[in-house]
C-alpha cells in the first residue's frame, strides 16, 4: 500500500530549528518530484520547497529561501525539510506529497504533521 508518513513536527520557539521527515512505504521516489506544502486555517494551500529526485535540483518559496532546506537520502527513500530561523509564520500543517515528472498533480499525499513556533 502506497503511504507517505511525515514526522518531525513539534512546537519550537521563534528562531529555532525542526527537521521534518516524510517516508515512503509501497513507492519509490526515484524520477519523482517530491514537495514539502504548508496549509494554516483560512489561507491558500502554499508549495514551501521542491525537489526533483533525478537531478537534486531544488526549489523554494520566497517566504522561506534561505532558511529552509530540502533533501533526499536515496538509500532510505526518504526526504526532507531543514527549517531554520522559524517564524511564527511558519505555523502550519506541514504535509508531503508526491508526482511523477511528466504531470503536474500531485496524487500521493502524507497525512500532515503540526509545526508550531512561538515568540
């Protein structure tokens, strides 16, 4: 069964640091585009970072260049999502999600995992 499992939410005060995990299970992310989004009661579903898993090639949202990072570790077909310097912001769902290159929907979806930042 095909299933994307984030982990790595948390509560953190403004200007810390969290690391978000999102797993695969029953697919592979080899020739895949893999996208951390962000969605906050009342506000538009946000594309936070990108990665395409073929060339590495990433990239980000204004609102977080610079201070997050996405990456992929091949052997434990897994990626993700280095958030620095929060901001209060940041406080959202975080969810991952999954599309082959040659579409532009994406069809595989984690359930989400809560990030929190407080000042």
């Amino acid at each position: 069964q095909v299933q994307l499992v984030e982990s790595g939410g948390g509560s953190v005060q403004a200007g810390g640091s969290l690391r978000l995990s999102c797993a695969a299970s029953g697919y592979s992310f080899s020739s895949k585009y893999v996208a951390w989004f962000r969605q906050t009661p009342g506000k538009e579903r946000e594309l936070v970072a990108l990665i395409y898993t073929n060339s590495g090639g990433t990239s980000y949202a204004d609102a977080v260049k610079g201070r997050f990072t996405i990456s992929q570790d091949n052997v434990k077909n897994t990626v993700y999502l280095q958030m620095n310097s929060l901001k209060t912001e940041d406080t959202a769902i975080y969810y991952c999600a999954s599309r082959p290159f040659w579409t532009g929907e994406y069809n595989v979806w984690g359930q989400g995992t809560q990030v929190t930042v407080s000042s």
